[in-house]
C-alpha cells in the first residue's frame, strides 16, 4: 500500500523481471519477496465489518500481462465450497465462491473491464461502460489458473495488455477493485467501500467507487490487429423456406477484423457473417396483446453494447433498464433488427464498426449490409447506426443517436430515420435522473411520431422511490430499434421500505414492502390500463427470497385479440385482479429455482399459472441440469386453454475451455419441439471448434390426430475459428 491518491486506497503495481508462470502455485519469488495486500470489508451481510476469511493480493506487470494473485483462506473444509461451474459467463459463476477484479484503465471512474475465478478454474468476465448494464459476452484473451493449500484456495489470472484498452506510457494510473465472494456463507466481500444498496455482485459495477494502483509502465498500444478468419461445412433440410431444401450440403468462409486505431477507438469489420454456434432464442409464452423482447446472443452485436444503450443503463449503477416497469420504453436501436425477421435468419453479407472514446466523447458507428431473404419477405437492406456520448459532471453524460434503415418493414419502397437525444445524471450515492428525447420518420407515415421519458430514482439501502412519464407516439415507428407498445403516455411512481430486522430475525437479512402505480392514457386522452401493485418480500439469510404480490388491473380493448389459436377476447374494458406468490432458492444451492404460483382473474375470466424459472441441479461440478416449466390455465366466459411451456438444458464443462450442452423445448402455444446440441472447445485462446445440432419439429401436423412429428427445419455444422494477433 502507497500513500492515497484523492483519498483514496492506493497501491503499487510490482514491476517484474523475470518470467511469471501462471500455475496458480504462488511458488515464485516476488510472493516472498513483497508482502500481499488485504483489508478487504464486507458489503453484505455485515456492512463495512471486516472479511470474515483472510485475502492476500498481489498486482504486479510485465511488457505484455498484467498478473492479480491472491491467497484465499477459508476456515471451510474444501467439500463446503461452492464451486460447481466450468463454463465462462454463465450466471452461476457469480453464484460460486470466486475471486475477482475490475481495472478502470482510463481513470474515468465510469467504464471498466471486470474478471473473476472460482476455486476450480471456472472463469467470467464482462466489461461495463458509464455504470451500465454489464456486457457479459465481451470475450477477451485472458487465463486464470487456481490451486489450493491447507487451509484455502489460490488464484493467478494474466491479462494481456493487448485485450485491454488503456493510455500507454510510463507510470500510469487505473482505478481498481477486488471482490472476494464467500458465497457458503453468503457473503460479499471489496477492497474499497461500496453503497450498501449494492451490497451484492452488483457492487463491481460501481466504477466510481474503486481506489487506485499506480507505478504502471504501460507498453505502447501498438497496431492491435486481430484476425478471425472461419470456415465451415453444414448440412441443412428447411421445410418452411420457398422452395424447400433436403440435406443440403454447402460450406462457407467468412471472418472478423479488428484494429485498434487508436488506446481507445477500435474499428471492426466483419464479411459473411455466420451464427452457427450461436444457442438457440428460449422458447416464452406471451398471453399480453402486446410483443414480445428476446436478446441478443450474437457476439459481433454484444461487444460494445454499453456504448449504443439509448436511454438505459445510467448513473445510478444499478444497470437496470427493466425497473420500474420500464418494458415498455422503446429501444431506438435493437441489434436483432439485423439479420433476423421473423424466426428467419437474413444473411450479413458485410458490416463494420467503430468504437470508443475520443475525449471526453463515446463514439459508435455501426453499417451493416444485409441480404435478401426469400421466405421472411426480407429485401436487401443496409442498417446504419451513429451514437455519441459525452461525460459530463462526476457520473452523469448526454448523448445522441440517430439510426437508418434504407428499405421500411412497414411501407412498401420506403425508408426509416430515428433520432433522439438522452441523458443521465447521478447525483450523490443514490439519487438519478434520466431523459429522453427521440423522432422517426417514415416514409407515408405523418401522424405523432415523437417519443420522450423523464424520470426520477432514489434508491438508498433502506428506502426508496422512482417516478417518471414516457410518452409513445402512434406513428412512432423506430424500425431499428424495439417497440412494445405504441400511442400512449405512461405514468409511474412507486415507493419502498427495506428494513433490516433486529437480531431476534437471525434467519432474515432484510424484508421489503412497495407499492406501484402505473397509469396508462392512449393518444386521445382516454385511460387505457391501470394497475396498482403491492409487494411484500423477504430475503433471508441463506440468500433464499419470498415474495407475494397482488395486483389490481384494469384494461380497455380497443380492438379484440387472441391469446391462444382459437380465442379471442373481444373489445372492452376489464377491471381484474391477481395474485403472485414466489419462493427463489438461493442460486449457490445444489437445487436452485424460482417457484411461482399466480391465481385470480384474467379479463372476463381466470387464470391460473405454476412456473418454475432459473432451475440449476448440480449433479456434479461438471454436469447441470437447468429445468423451466410454466404451465398456464385460463377459462373464459365462452372459451378455455391451457398452454405449456417446457425446457431443458443440460451442461457438462471438460474445462474451462471446453463445454458440451444440449437444450431441449417444447410450446404447445405454437406446437413446437426444438433441440439445440452444442461443443464448443476453445483449442488455443480465442480460437474455437464448434460442432452444432440444431431442429424445430411441428406437434401439431395437418392431421390432429396423427401421433407424430413434422420437420420444420434441421441443421448440422461443423465450424472452426482461428484468432490471430498482431
């Protein structure tokens, strides 16, 4: 430890000469040679008392790495752990025991790069830009090692500096922070204080709060070239596409180009892009009139998203962009606009980006050609996308984007525009405002085509309250972006008490009580919906959640819709109440899952639904098994269905770099059954073989009452990618 910079905790990088070998054996002379650093506080469950396990941590650097070692103890026997995940990203990492970093290498106090280990080797990371909502699929070239002593675990990770974007020169500056989960105990654990309100893995994302290393002699950034070259061979029946294919054979190549132009400002090009490896949407049941949100799962559109959120994320740190009900917010840009329409994937034949930051500005642009589809109706489109940002204050920026889609998916020969400006403002440690401005423009489209948002959170530990108004035009049509719902104006407020019980509660950490109002008015003024929420929870100490919630809805049918093949809820208004009641197992368990079970009215007639959601068996610590089932009865005055929804993934990690997983699914909504089978080995950083079976069958053929399956399409591919770095 140094002397801090701006008060600060500050440290003092390690400047090596001589080989690192990464083994996760702290066998090597700089750990006898120079003390570890801990003092590492608890953010939860005993806020700001210190870590009830000891950590020793070392930072030290090299020409091309820059290495974080640490020594865990755990009074635990090592059966204890929780450490039952081998894949990269997956949630569940975060549900393990693991040892973790995040580097802010521009000293911005706004966007950083995270990484972190479990005792077992499995490893994550994620990049955050501006606070935001964290970027999980962001994949740089990195290794982390771990082993074990009497009496904990060790962990060695090295990080190129050529997967990081940082100022070179000597003696530099980064902020940074270390998180210690001690997750058999349920407890979290940094180096710097954090807000109690993110009192869990949240709390890496606070850039704002890290302290400092310094003494870092930063090599310069050099060309950072990065090609990614593939080659594939599939084989493929599509039943749906005009004219139909059987076991078509073919092969394609096609790669990836990045260049960084400068520290910070990386240009990506990408020709004949190819998704194959790519797991399949999850299927969801929707019994609203309005459309459904899938994500996006294509890596080419998930680096970098942070930079083209439009209007979410935000200055609080809390990176939620569906709280508060804000699902109805539009998305100005929605990346599966490109390449996908309807269930049909649409070739890119090529695309580029440029990213970053010059200045004090966030800089994107994105162009993207894609290719005609024949069975989706898709003509041959070009997408554009230009974004900029600038920090302002201490945690607040403004921005602007504007997007174009040269052919409309609405008129016929047209063309689409959307533009808008936003901002986020972060005061204190709790309190944020965020706003919206946007347009479109559409070709032979002239009626309301504006959209705005203002709103208001303040969100400490044990209080809390959000308000705010969105307004959605009727012609409001961003064709790049997402839409729920249109013409309307949207009204919110809630209000929260958290207490943290006395010590007769052992078994509680915290109970909630809330209560929401959201107002609906069309673009006539009249009401549309209304529904007035209470909630009560209770978040015990072992990390399980109880929740029950009631609901009092009301909502006017403008035009009749269908909420399953057959039946149709005619135009009205319909005043109905509901009731949720919700046990979450706490996800380091060896059985996790959300159990809910709604009961009440659904329109002019009932519903009853038992779900179970985010399931995880571990059945080894290399094999999963995660179940969801939802299971929907509505009866209606003059109609009644049941609809099912059944999924199945299961997982077995090899290693760290080598998984297989198979996810299986049937919907009776649409009569679906669909089977996904992946491999994936990653045979030298960042290049990867991947074998994929992919099919979709039809329960329900022309003949209902044929006991058999109907194809709808089949695939099988073989793909490999090689990186090279220059």
């Amino acid at each position: 430890m140094v002397q801090g910079v701006d008060g600060r905790p500050t440290i003092r990088a390690i400047k090596l000469s001589e080989p690192f070998r990464v083994d996760g054996q702290l066998d090597e002379a700089i750990y006898q040679r120079y003390p570890g650093f801990g003092g590492m506080v608890q953010a939860s469950p005993r806020y700001g008392q210190p870590s009830t396990e000891k950590t020793e941590i070392w930072v030290s650097f090299d020409a091309d790495n820059i290495y974080v070692s640490a020594k865990c103890w755990d009074q635990a026997p090592p059966d204890k752990w929780i450490a039952n995940e081998l894949r990269r990203d997956t949630n569940q990492m975060r549900q393990n025991d693991h040892f973790g970093v995040g580097f802010d290498t521009f000293y911005d106090r706004r966007s950083g790069y995270m990484f972190y280990a479990n005792p077992i080797g499995g490893y994550s990371d994620y990049s955050i830009v501006d606070e935001g909502v964290p970027n999980t699929d962001w994949n740089p070239v990195w290794s982390a090692k771990t082993g074990r002593f009497d009496g904990g675990w060790t962990i060695e990770m090295a990080i190129p500096f050529k997967s990081l974007r940082y100022t070179s020169g000597a003696d530099q500056m980064w902020g940074i922070q270390f998180r210690r989960s001690v997750r058999h105990k349920n407890e979290w654990n940094y180096w710097t204080p954090v807000p109690r309100n993110m009192a869990g893995p949240m709390a890496l994302n606070r850039v704002s709060s890290y302290g400092t290393v310094v003494g870092l002699d930063l090599p310069p950034a050099g060309r950072n070239l990065e090609i990614k070259p593939y080659v594939l061979g599939r084989n493929s029946t599509d039943r749906l596409q005009k004219p139909a294919v059987s076991n078509d054979n073919h092969g394609e190549f096609g790669g990836d180009l990045k260049y960084g132009i400068t520290a910070n400002l990386t240009a990506d090009l990408t020709v004949n892009t190819d998704f194959a490896q790519v797991e399949i949407d999850e299927q969801q049941v929707n019994l609203t009139r309005f459309n459904l949100f899938l994500p996006e799962k294509r890596d080419f559109f998930l680096e970098g998203r942070g930079l083209f959120d439009f209007a979410r994320g935000g200055a609080s740190g809390g990176g939620n962009p569906g709280g508060g009900g804000n699902s109805d917010q539009p998305y100005l840009f929605y990346s599966r606009r490109i390449g996908l329409n309807r269930s049909r994937v649409v070739p890119i034949d090529v695309g580029g980006r440029l990213t970053g930051k010059v200045g004090a500005f966030g800089v994107g642009v994105m162009n993207i050609q894609a290719g005609d589809e024949g069975t989706s109706g898709s003509p041959a489109t070009n997408f554009t996308v230009l974004r900029a940002k600038r920090d302002i204050l201490r945690r607040s920026t403004i921005g602007a984007m504007f997007t174009n889609r040269n052919e409309s998916s609405v008129t016929a020969g047209g063309n689409n525009q959307a533009y808008g400006v936003d901002a986020a403002f972060g005061f204190y440690q709790n309190v944020s405002v965020t706003g919206y401005y946007a347009q479109t423009q559409t070709t032979r489209l002239t009626g309301d085509h504006e959209s705005f948002q203002g709103k208001f959170d303040w969100a400490p530990d044990r209080y809390g309250a959000s308000a705010s108004v969105l307004k959605v035009g009727k012609d409001f049509n961003p064709e790049v972006g997402f839409l729920r719902r249109s013409d309307f104006t949207r009204s919110f407020a809630s209000g929260r008490f958290s207490p943290r019980p006395a010590t007769r509660f052992k078994a509680v950490r915290k109970f909630s009580y809330e209560a929401n109002l959201e107002y609906f008015e069309n673009g006539s003024g009249q009401v549309e919906s209304r529904q007035q929420t209470g909630q009560f929870s209770t978040e015990f100490d072992n990390s399980d959640q109880l929740s029950v919630e009631a609901n009092v809805n009301y909502d006017v049918l403008v035009t009749a819709f269908r909420p399953a093949a057959g039946v149709m809820i005619p135009v009205g208004g319909y005043h109905y109440n509901d009731a949720r009641i919700t046990y979450n197992m706490g996800q380091q368990r060896r059985m996790s899952g959300n159990i809910s079970l709604q009961v009440g009215e659904y329109y002019s007639g009932t519903i009853r639904t038992l779900s179970f959601s985010n399931g995880r068996l571990s059945v080894l610590k290399q094999l999963s098994v995660e179940p969801r089932l939802s299971i929907s009865r509505v009866k209606l005055p003059d109609a009644a269905f049941t609809t099912k929804l059944f999924s199945a993934r299961t997982d077995y990690g090899f290693s760290p770099r080598m998984f297989a997983s198979a996810l299986l699914q049937y919907n009776s909504s649409d009569h679906t059954f669909s089977s996904n089978l992946r491999f994936r080995w990653e045979y030298r950083p960042g290049s990867e073989f991947f074998v994929v079976w992919t099919d979709e069958q039809d329960t329900n053929p022309l003949d209902p009452h044929a006991n058999r399956l109907a194809l709808k399409n089949r695939a099988f591919v073989v793909k490999m990618t090689r990186l090279f770095r220059f």
